[in-house]
C-alpha cells in the first residue's frame, strides 16, 4: 500500500509542467493546488490559468472536501 500510494507525489511534480485543461485533471491529488499556487508566485510572468490565491482556495476546499467523505 505505502508503494502505490507513492504515486501521489508525481502529480505535484507534474503540475509544474502542465498548463491548460490537464492541470485540472491531474487536480486530483491535493497537493497540486499548492504546487500551481507556489509555481505562481515563483514565476509571476508565467502564463497560468488562475491567480495565487484561487488556487490555494481551490486547495483547501477539496481538501475540506476530501476529509468530509474520509471521516464520515
């Protein structure tokens, strides 16, 4: 179990080479909310789809959302 869950780590990796629809697919795994927030703040003349602080938004609602169905 702990190798497959592994596989999580590689979506935030890839959100740094990915823009466009696709980053909303890989959007699965929570941490690739906080890595496009971070990778748009680190590169502010990157073109990317939204701002700072709707990704981080984004972030914390799926999480919220996550742990609801988690622990209920």
């Amino acid at each position: 179990m702990m190798k497959a869950t592994g596989i999580l780590i590689i979506f935030p990796i890839l959100s740094f080479y990915v823009d466009g629809w696709l980053e909303y697919v890989i959007g699965v795994a929570p941490g690739v909310w906080s890595a496009k927030a971070i990778t748009s703040l680190i590169m502010p003349n990157l073109p990317m789809n939204l701002t700072f602080t709707q990704y981080m938004t984004i972030g914390w609602i799926y999480s919220i959302i996550l742990l609801t169905f988690t622990y209920s």
